[in-house]
C-alpha cells in the first residue's frame, strides 16, 4: 500500500473534489453497510446548506492509496464534532485519523468524535489518545423491505403531493419551519428563501421521493426528504417534520412511508434514519448499531 494523505480541496459546492468522496462513501457500504453515521447523503444534505463552514473546508482530511479515497476525517456542519470514514481494509489508518482530527478539527478548545460502539479498536485508540465517551450518541435504525412496505392511510380531504409534482417553496419552508418548532411565522426574505431553495439542490436529490402531506386548505403539513442513489440498495430519511398543529393524525407516517415505497420501487431494499424516536419504531423500524461521541478538551 502506498497511502498519502491529503487536504479537502473542492472548496463550497458540488466539485469534483465533493464527488470523489461522495463516490467513496458509497463504495465503503457497496458490500455492508459500514460508516452508517456518515454516508452520501449526509454528505450530500451538508454541502446543501448555507450554514456549512466553508472556510475550513480545507481542513478535513483524505488518506489515499493510489489514489482512491480510503479514509476520511470530516465535519457535518462546522468544526468541533468530527465523524471518521475508512474503507475496512485500512484499519491501521485509525490512530492516524484520530491524531490528525485532534490538531485539526476541534473548536473553541474541545473536539468531539463520533466512534462507533462496535469497534473496539478505534475505541482504544481513542482513549490512548486521551478521548473519553461521553452521554451523547448518534443514533441509526433501519427498516428492512423484503416484506414490503408498510401501508398507511390519510383522514379525508388529505393527500401526498412530491416536490417535484408541487415545487412551492413557500410551502417547504412554512412546513420545515412550523415542523421543526420554530415558531408560527416563517421568515420569508429573499435569504430565507434562497437558503430552502440551496437546501434542495444536491445533484442527486430526487424530487419525487420528497413527500408533503397537503391540508384540504391546501397547505403542505407534513414532509419527509428521502435519499436514495440507484446503485445502492438502502434508502436514507431526512429530514422529516410535522406541523405542530396537525399532529397525531398519521401524517408523519404516511410521508415517511411513502418515501419509503417510492424508494422500494426504485430497487431500495432497506431505508435508514438517523434517530432511535419511538415514532419510527411504530412504523417499522428497528435499531441498529450507532456511535457514541467521544471527546477532548485540547
């Protein structure tokens, strides 16, 4: 192996650089699913919004080995919290990775590490390193499609309605607002909306598996973004959001659930979801495997 390390180098947006490990993230979960905290989409719904840190993109850092991407050491949105990517085959890398996360990627003088509870050896490592475990956790589950996808139904005068049958905007942006428990009133300037339109322009973002449940008055009170890419066989749930004021009634299920199915039709033989909420567990999910958040005062 002739392994050489690398800076990011893509800069914001969708470059060549964004690709190259997009394409490693799907490649290291082609034969099992593997780096669940961190795969394509998660990569992908970061470099999609406008919050994402871009002055230190340069920072997050690439092992090669002649030259194919087989480990990656990375931020979500900003510095601080730092998740670790590596192809099976290349465990030697770890202590590697740790140590160049710890003098690269901290914040405000501490660096917090996403190792996954099943791996021992990075834990080790870790912990030479002077991390320690800490309470919080990123958490998986998974629904498993063999038996197909569960069936939902909606009250009268309800219906689903994808984004790419209904681009309204407005409409998103009232939903994911209210959903999420920011309030009543979105904001609707220019910047606000120019940040929900950049949030859906990941190049390989598919409308049509991203569900709105429509009110009779016609407003979108339930929505659930799905990822899938066709050379994969797992689906991914985010973000999924209800209105407050329409809560209880199913419609979370159903978004959720007919994402899932457009999915399945797609060739998706499981879907994810990055949360352990008992929510998903009534429909159909099951836990799996997570990480804890290690973490290091430098």
């Amino acid at each position: 192996m002739s392994i050489k390390f690398r800076n990011y180098k893509g800069g914001p947006g969708f470059s060549e650089d964004f690709h190259k490990v997009r394409d490693f993230l799907i490649r290291i979960s082609s034969r099992e699913l593997t780096s669940v905290c961190f795969m394509w989409e998660r990569w992908e719904w970061a470099f999609s919004f406008t919050s994402l840190d871009v002055e230190n993109l340069s920072k997050i850092g690439i092992w090669e080995d002649g030259g194919r991407i087989v480990g990656l050491a990375t931020y979500e949105d900003r510095p601080g919290t730092v998740f670790f990517c590596l192809d099976r085959e290349y465990g030697a890398l770890k202590k590697e990775m740790l140590a160049y996360a710890i003098a690269n990627l901290g914040r405000d003088g501490v660096i917090k590490a996403a190792i996954y509870d099943d791996d021992p050896s990075f834990q080790k490592e870790a912990s030479l390193l002077g991390m320690r475990p800490t309470q919080h956790r990123d958490y998986r589950s998974i629904m498993y499609l063999d038996d197909g996808v569960p069936g939902y139904s909606l009250p009268d005068g309800y219906r689903v309605c994808s984004l790419l049958e209904n681009f309204d905007i407005l409409q998103y942006n009232r939903v994911l607002w209210r959903g999420f428990n920011h309030g009543a009133n979105p904001p609707e300037d220019e910047d606000s909306i120019m940040s929900r339109k950049y949030s859906l322009s990941g190049p390989h973002l598919k409308l049509d598996l991203n569900i709105a449940i429509v009110s009779p008055e016609g407003n979108f009170v339930s929505y659930c973004g799905m990822w899938y890419d066709e050379s994969t066989d797992y689906a991914f749930t985010e973000p999924v959001a209800t209105d407050p004021d329409y809560r209880m009634k199913g419609l979370g299920k159903a978004a959720v659930l007919e994402g899932i199915k457009r999915s399945s039709l797609l060739g998706a033989k499981k879907a994810l979801v990055g949360s352990s909420q008992q929510f998903y567990f009534n429909i159909g999910f099951r836990p799996m495997p997570g990480a804890t958040f290690w973490e290091k005062k430098l």
